[in-house]
C-alpha cells in the first residue's frame, strides 16, 4: 500500500470495524490501536468486533463508539440462521468504509468480507485455507519478532497498513466515575476495609500450564499477611469459582473472593481500587496495568517481552530455567510448566513487600 492510496484512504473514511476476536487480554493490548484510529480518524464511526465475552470492556472504552460481539452460544439449525441473518444486517447497517482484522483466523476475515467495506485489511496468513486472503482487499506482510511486545507489535501494523503514527503506544483505559463508585460499593458490602492497601491475586488462567502450584498460592497469601497490612482480593472469572472455594478452604482468614461475583465491565474500577496487582500471565495483569495499578506479574513458559506490562510501576518474576520462556504450552506439552514450580512463594511475597508498606 503506497502512500498515495492512504491519504486517499484517510480522507474517505467515515465508519470503521476492528476485529479482534482474541482472548481479553489480546482485547487490552489492542486499546492503543483504537485510540489510534480515533486520533487519526476522529470524526468516524468506530466499532470493535470481539468475542462476547470481552464486550463490557469495549463498552467502556471512550475511544470506541460501539462493540459488535461474537456469540459463541448453543442455538438449533433455525435459531443459528435467523441469528446470522440478523448478525449480517447488523454489520451492514454501520456502512463500513474500512475493516481492519488483527488476527489470521478465518472467522475474522469472513466478518470483514460480510461488512461490505471497500476496504479490507488484515496480515498475509500462511496456514490458513487458501481463500482467507482473498477476502481481502490489501494484506500486509508483517511478521511478529518474539521480542516485541504485542501492543507495539500491533500499532505497528496499523503504522504500515494505514500510515497512521500513535501518541502512546501501551494501553490506557479509564474509568467513569460511576462505574469506579459500583466497584467501591461491591468493595464495601465485601467488608473490605478502605483504609489500608488491596492486594489483587488472580492465580488462575485460561491456560492451566500459565499457573502456579495451589501449594504455592496458598504460601504466598500466607507470607503477604505475615509481611504487609493489606486486604488481599481473590479475582477471576465464574467458570474458576469452584477453584476458588477449594483454595479459600485451605486459608484461615483474612482474604476476600471475588472470582466469579464481578463483571468484565467493573473489574477494570474493582482494579483501579486496588494498591497492587499480583497475578500469572493472564487478563488481569493487562486490565490492571491498564487502568494505572502496579503489577508484579509471574511468568513462565511465555514471554515477558511480548506480555508483560510496560513501564516503571510493573515487574515481573520469572524462574531461573534456562528452557524458560519456552513459548509452549506446557512441557513436553503436557499441560503443566515445571518452571513455574520452582517459582518460590518466598520470592513473591518480597517483592509485593518492598511495593506495599510493611507491617
């Protein structure tokens, strides 16, 4: 794509479609993009296409002007026709000019192709089926360096594809007044006390060989109660509830659960509420990061450099193996990362010690 075609571009543009249809944490790491593209195209219509589970946090964001979620529920035959019918006018009904998909699966490129767009965006796929690209209008050879960090790695592609230059390159999410007061209410009838620091642990994940041992967990809350006045919050989603009830019974107290009691669209303010962030490599640490809460955040098979927060106020504990990060899903894939086990609560518990004030 030539210069001349993205002034062009640029100057047509009046309704925008951004699809990602990763993971939450993909979600977050994509804002700068859409701030991005109402910096550029300010007067446009943007709408993020995501998986339905992360609409709330799309809603929330002021850049966007709307979300299109992605269903991925149980319907009969007649049920999952009418829905795509619908789904189909819906996204014709914006008249988008410009459909930007930021992943190389096929159900994003099918979405972009449906919505009409003269222009279609996306990477060059080379494992997918052979019709992905032609789907297409302009596709971008743009591979992804495994030192580069994400959120960068996708504000440049937008750079090469659109010739558009971002003012901040790590994402930023801020929240209202109303949702931040909800989140203190949910705070307040947990008993949480709001005069000294909150501690917020998520221990799971999507990806069980991302998590440390329950062993683990269990001695790392007990150490951040020997060493530092905080509340410490449980959080997570509701399929980990039972999870989360297995290790609240292994603790004698002092420790508040959350996980499964607050929607995608408060734990952005329940996060901004909180001291500190502890977490694996998960969504949390990108929705805390993202509102301005320090993060420690624990790594194993995958990589910092391309997951871990930005900035100052965030680090990250990582284990000694030299295997590490392998960038696989588990060793030997199966499912489990041992070096995730020799993470020591000790060593996590000091760092959350010199972040918060000691007892």
């Amino acid at each position: 794509m030539n210069v001349k075609k993205r002034l062009c571009l640029h100057n047509t543009v009046c309704s925008i479609l951004l699809i990602q249809l990763g993971d939450i944490g993909d979600v977050v790491l994509t804002l700068p993009c859409i701030r991005a593209l109402r910096e550029n195209y300010p007067e446009a219509n943007i709408q993020v296409a995501v998986r339905e589970k992360a609409e709330g946090l799309i809603r929330g964001c002021h850049w966007a002007n709307g979300v299109v979620p992605i269903s991925k529920g149980k319907m009969g035959l007649l049920g999952s026709i009418q829905h795509q019918v619908g789904f189909i006018k819906e996204l014709r009904s914006h008249h988008f000019d410009l459909a930007i998909d930021l992943r190389t699966g096929t159900r994003g490129a099918i979405m972009a192709f449906l919505t009409g767009a003269r222009e279609r965006i996306s990477f060059r796929a080379h494992d997918e089926p052979f019709w992905r690209n032609w789907l297409f209008t302009t596709l971008i050879e743009h591979p992804y360096n495994p030192t580069e960090y994400v959120a960068e790695y996708l504000l440049s592609f937008l750079a090469t594809s659109l010739g558009i230059r971002p003012l901040c390159p790590v994402p930023q999410y801020t929240v209202s007044v109303k949702v931040l007061d909800k989140a203190r209410n949910v705070i307040r009838q947990e008993g949480i006390s709001e005069h000294q620091a909150i501690i917020a642990l998520q221990p799971f994940s999507l990806w069980g060989y991302k998590e440390l041992p329950e062993a683990t967990v269990v001695e790392l809350i007990n150490k951040i109660q020997k060493y530092c006045s905080a509340s410490i919050i449980l959080i997570g989603g509701k399929n980990e509830s039972d999870r989360a009830a297995s290790l609240m019974s292994k603790i004698s107290g002092g420790v508040y659960n959350l996980v499964g009691k607050t929607t995608i669209e408060l734990l952005p303010a329940i996060l901004k509420s909180c001291s500190l962030f502890t977490g694996i490599d998960s969504a949390g640490i990108h929705i805390a990061a993202a509102v301005g809460t320090p993060t420690i955040a624990i790594f194993g098979p995958s990589s910092p450099q391309s997951w871990a927060p930005k900035g100052d106020k965030h680090s990250v504990i990582r284990p000694d193996a030299k295997c590490a990060p392998c960038r696989q899903k588990g060793c030997d894939g199966n499912g489990f990362s041992r070096c995730l086990w020799e993470i020591s609560a000790e060593s996590i518990a000091r760092q959350i010690r010199n972040k918060i004030q000691p007892i």
